[in-house]
C-alpha cells in the first residue's frame, strides 16, 4: 500500500474510533463533577474527579509516547483505549460502593483514553504532506464531534439505563462509555494496517538509502525544544488553552446546578461546548494551512478571553451567558488546539516525533491539572466569576505564545 492510500485509510480509521472514543469520555463529563460530590459529600472536592483523569491523561500521554515510538500507532491507541475502559467501569464500581478512591483510580485510568484520543491526531499527521497537516489534523479532531455532542444528551436516557441495572443514576454515562471505548479499541486494533508511523519510518530510510534525505540522529528532548524553540511556543500555547478549558468546563455542571438547572439541561450546555470544540475543526485546518498557525493561536487566545468574560457574568442555573461563554470556549480551544499541535507536529524531527509529541500532552494535560485543582477550591470559596478571572491568566499566556510563536516563523521562515 503506498503512503497516499495509506493516509486515507489511516484517517478514516482514525474517524470512526474517535467517534466511539469520544463518547466514551465526554458521556461522563456532565456528570463526573456531581458524581465526585455526591460521593464525597464536598462541594469543594467535586473537582478531584476530573483532575485525576487529566493527571492520568498526562502520565499516559508518556506512557503511550514510548510504547508508539517502540511498537507504532495501532498499539499505543489500542493500549490507551482499552485502559479508559476499564476505569470507566472502575466509576460505575465506585458509585455503587460510594468509594471515593475506586473513582479517583478509575479517573486516572480513564485519562488514557483522553491521551488515545489526543495522540490520534497526531496520527493523522505522520503521512501527510507538510501543507495537508492541519487539515488532516483538524479532520480527526472534527471525528470527535461525532460522539462528543451526543455523549453528554445521552445522560438523560443513561440515567434510565442506571435505574433498569439497578445501580446509581450517575454512573449511567459512564456505563455506556465502557462500551464506545471498547468499540474504539477493536476499531483501531483492526483497521489500523499498515500502522502510519512505521510506515513512515520505512518510507523516510528508503529515501536516505537513495540519497534525497539526510539521515536523522535521535536528538534528547532538550537538545530539540533549543534547536526548535517553535515547538515550546506552541507547548505553551497548547497547555495554556488547554487549561482554560478545564478549569471551565469540569465547574461548570455545579454552577449550573446551584440554580436549579435540571441534569438533561446541563447536558445540552455541555453538548453545546463540545460541538464548539469539534465541529470547527476543519475551517480550523483549512485556516492553519492558508494563515499559518500562529496566527490562529492569537485568534484562539482572543475568543477564550470573550468566552470567560460572558461566563463571568453568568448567573447560577441556565442563562444566555452560560450557553454563550461554554460555546464560545470550545471554539477558542479549537482554534487553539489545532493550531499549536499543526506546529509541534511540522516541526517535531521524525526521529524524536513521538517524544515530543507525548511531552507536549503531558505539558498540556498538568497545567489542566493545575487548573482542574484550582477550581473547585475557587468556585468553593470565591464563586464561578472569580473561576471565570483565574482562567483569563492562563488565556493570556497563550496569545504570548501566540506572538513568540509568529515572531520566531518569520524570523526563521520556517513553515509549520
């Protein structure tokens, strides 16, 4: 098969498991932050849940980095998948026995599947030609909205699954999301041949062996962030939107609830914000690949910060201001997200790709922690508004990177 057939049977692979892997993980987002709650019995810790799933999201996206750079895509992805799985069940496990810790390991294990579902666009980029990347990129990001608009609509009929199984209403989702990462896995553990990251390796060694490349030597971490400072621009950036996103989003289910807004409600808000965060993805690519990808990052900084400003103002329940705010933060991150990745994976050295890609989750998915943590201490004893403040710092240092960035591409000329 060669490299063009390849990629499209890479990204259509891609497609269909991002779909089912998507709703495994957002079906439960709606609800983790109420789940944790309830079983904690504090407010303050409502936030633990999904703090724990983006710090295992972060020691995954290591984890899985080696194991594709040693055994390729496929078995990365399958391996991510099948981890979030079994913490997914790990959740419903602990709602039944209204343990906190089995939620708090059965988070971790669930950020592998978030670690699989960032790592996939990667994926889509191994094959692609270097003015194809953000769109190849951005298709695989755009998949995600398959699933993640319908995950969180599907907490209402969840709920009634948890009454027909007998256990509690707030585990339903994650029930259900056992099944779609599990579907995710067979997906990629079938259609993902030839495996695009050993193919491209093939295809590069041949092309040295002929004479119209020259031989890379794996180059340590360090040695590539300092020859390629680009690369820690869109880190920062990454992790800077990544954040604000987090913090956001994971408090926003209990603001709404402090007003009496009902769960199928709180649903569609979140659906809403997903929707912005996937849907776009493609007019993103297309604008990565025409406008150059800094240039989207500052674009993204931009709308996050309008974004916090109407959640800011928004009242406890449901209000214009929550369904606004929680839109217009996925598009922000969107924009945000595709651009910085477009730029670590052009400039990444395919020798190192993996390493650097994984570090740049990692980066992305401990500042979220950090972020994650902070909120539900914030929203405890400050309130969602001041949440809304503490997200905008982190909103600002991704237009700096934004402007690093874009100082750096044209001082170098060098294309992302």
């Amino acid at each position: 098969m060669d490299a063009v057939a390849a990629q499209r049977r890479t990204v259509s692979t891609l497609v269909g498991a991002q779909a089912f892997g998507a709703l495994g993980i957002t079906i439960g987002i709606a609800t983790a932050s109420l789940l944790a709650r309830d079983i904690s019995g504090s407010e303050e810790l409502a936030g633990t849940a999904q703090t724990a799933q983006v710090l295992g999201a972060a020691g995954a996206s290591w984890l899985l980095a080696r194991l594709m750079a040693a055994r390729g895509r496929r078995i990365g992805l399958v391996v991510g998948y099948l981890l979030g799985a079994a913490g997914s069940a790990l959740a419903v496990l602990a709602g039944v026995l209204e343990s906190m810790p089995v939620l708090l390991f059965g988070a971790v294990l669930l950020g592998a599947t978030s670690s699989a579902t960032y790592a996939s666009r990667y994926a889509a980029t191994d094959l692609a030609p270097p003015d194809g990347r953000g769109r190849a990129l951005s298709i695989v990001v755009w998949a995600t909205t398959l699933g993640a608009v319908a995950g969180p609509n599907l907490t209402g009929p969840s709920a009634d699954f948890a009454d027909w199984a007998g256990i509690p209403e707030l585990t339903g989702p994650f029930a259900l999301g056992t099944a779609g990462m599990l579907i995710a896995a067979v997906v990629i553990g079938v259609r993902m041949r030839p495996d695009p990251l050993l193919l491209a390796r093939s295809i590069h060694a041949g092309q040295v062996a002929d004479g119209t490349q020259s031989a890379e030597e794996k180059q340590p971490l360090r040695t590539v962030l300092a020859e390629r400072p680009v690369i820690l621009a869109a880190m920062i950036g990454l992790a800077a939107a990544h954040a604000v996103m987090v913090s956001v989003m994971v408090m926003t289910p209990l603001h709404m609830e402090h007003g009496g807004a009902a769960l199928k409600i709180i649903g569609v808000v979140i659906s809403l914000h997903v929707l912005g965060m996937f849907a776009f993805a493609p007019v993103m690519g297309f604008a990565v690949d025409r406008l150059g990808p800094a240039t989207v990052l500052a674009a993204g900084g931009v709308v996050l910060l309008v974004s916090l400003l109407l959640c800011g103002r928004a009242p406890e329940g449901s209000s214009t201001e929550i369904f606004g705010g929680l839109f217009l933060l996925g598009v922000g991150w969107s924009m945000a997200t595709v651009s910085a990745s477009t730029m670590v994976a052009g400039h990444a050295p395919l020798s190192s790709v993996t390493e650097v890609q994984g570090t740049a989750d990692l980066v992305m998915n401990l500042a979220a922690a950090i972020g994650g943590a902070a909120s539900g201490v914030i929203v405890g004893e400050y309130g969602f508004s001041t949440l809304a403040g503490f997200a905008s710092v982190f909103a600002f240092a991704a237009l700096g990177a934004a402007a690093y960035a874009g100082l750096l591409i044209r001082r170098t000329g060098a294309v992302a």
